[in-house]
C-alpha cells in the first residue's frame, strides 16, 4: 500500500489534486491505514513549506490543509511536531496573498 501512496503524492499532482488527496488521507485514516496517512501529509507538508509566497493558495485549500494537519496531530500515530511547523512556515509564507 505505501509505495502505491508514494507514487499517487508527487508534488506536480500535490498541485494539482490537493483537496482529493487530502481527502485520501482521510479515507486511508478512516480505515486505519496510518502508513498511507502519514505519507500523504508528510509529502503536502514538505511542498507547502518549500512554496514560493507568489503561489496562489485560495482559502479552501489552506482550510483542507490546516484540517489535515490538525487530523493526522489528533491521532498518536500520525503526530509529527515537524508538520505542525510546516504548517506555520507555509502560512506566514501565503498569509497575504490567499485568495478568496
């Protein structure tokens, strides 16, 4: 299962897919695929924390993220402090410039 998650979370389809992906994180939590969980919001975690400040974020997508985020540091076994951090590097990064 993990190595079919690695493939599906490159960063080209990150950008392009982010609400479905998050959604299957979702899913894979539901069903108590924790691997699969944590891969997905590791890999957005990475890209959100290396995007440039003239990325064009619309608010859902910062509210799907920040909902992942607070999801995976819910659970025990998806928590990773590091996440959490990216999540703060992104936002004061795209603060400004999310649109509506």
């Amino acid at each position: 299962m993990a190595e079919l998650v690695k493939r599906m979370i490159t960063p080209n389809r990150i950008s392009k897919q982010l609400i479905p992906i998050i959604k299957l994180a979702e899913c894979l939590l539901d069903v108590n695929c924790v691997e699969g969980a944590k891969m997905i919001g590791d890999a957005i975690s990475t890209l959100f924390s290396t995007a440039s400040q003239s990325s064009t974020v619309t608010h859902f997508c910062v509210q799907a993220y920040l909902g992942m985020v607070l999801t995976l540091e819910k659970n025990p076994k998806t928590s990773d402090r590091t996440r959490m951090e990216s999540f703060v590097i992104f936002f004061s990064r795209v603060c400004f410039s999310i649109s509506p």
